[in-house]
C-alpha cells in the first residue's frame, strides 16, 4: 500500500487502511552513517530512506545490508588460509 504520512507515493509494506503500523506510526529520518547512500530520499520533511523505516537499527550491528556507499566485509584482497591436509587430498583426487 501507498504512504500517506511522511512518504507520500512510495510503497510501503506498513501502510494499512488504518494508517502506518511502524512503531511510532512513521518513519525515522536517516542518520549519519547513511550519507552517501543512493537509497536516501529528499522529501519536504527530512531525508528518509526508501528501504527501512528505522535506519538506525540497519546500522545497530555493523554495516547497513542495503547501503550503497560501504563494502562487504571480504579480506582485503587476501585469500582465504587453507587446509593443508585437504589441499592435499584435492590435488591427489585430480589425477
């Protein structure tokens, strides 16, 4: 359904026919770690992100799942260690 509180014309999946059900009954303006993010809408009201309507508890363990802006949290560059034994028995396996 359609918002019609602070995100007028955006789906929203907590929009009912009696109002918005998000905790507080509206969204939650973005927060700092979100700056830069492609998902943040510019509205009358405040800057909102089009994903969640809390964006401080995407960010409450680590990095947001859905923010544009941060990698994933691979190694570096480097490659994973591996087990010599299995190695072993890999390349033992190929011939």
């Amino acid at each position: 359904m359609d918002c019609v509180t602070i995100k007028a014309g955006y789906a929203c999946p907590f929009m009912s026919k009696k109002g918005c059900t998000f905790n507080g009954g509206k969204c939650h303006p973005i927060i700092d770690k979100c700056e830069g993010c492609d998902r943040i809408l510019d509205l009358e009201t405040g800057r909102y992100c089009m994903i969640s309507p809390d964006p401080a508890m995407k960010w409450r363990h680590g990095n947001c799942n859905m923010a544009t802006h941060t990698k994933s949290g691979n190694n570096g560059g480097q490659r994973a260690k591996l087990n010599p034994l299995k190695a072993s028995k890999r390349g033992a396996s190929s011939k």
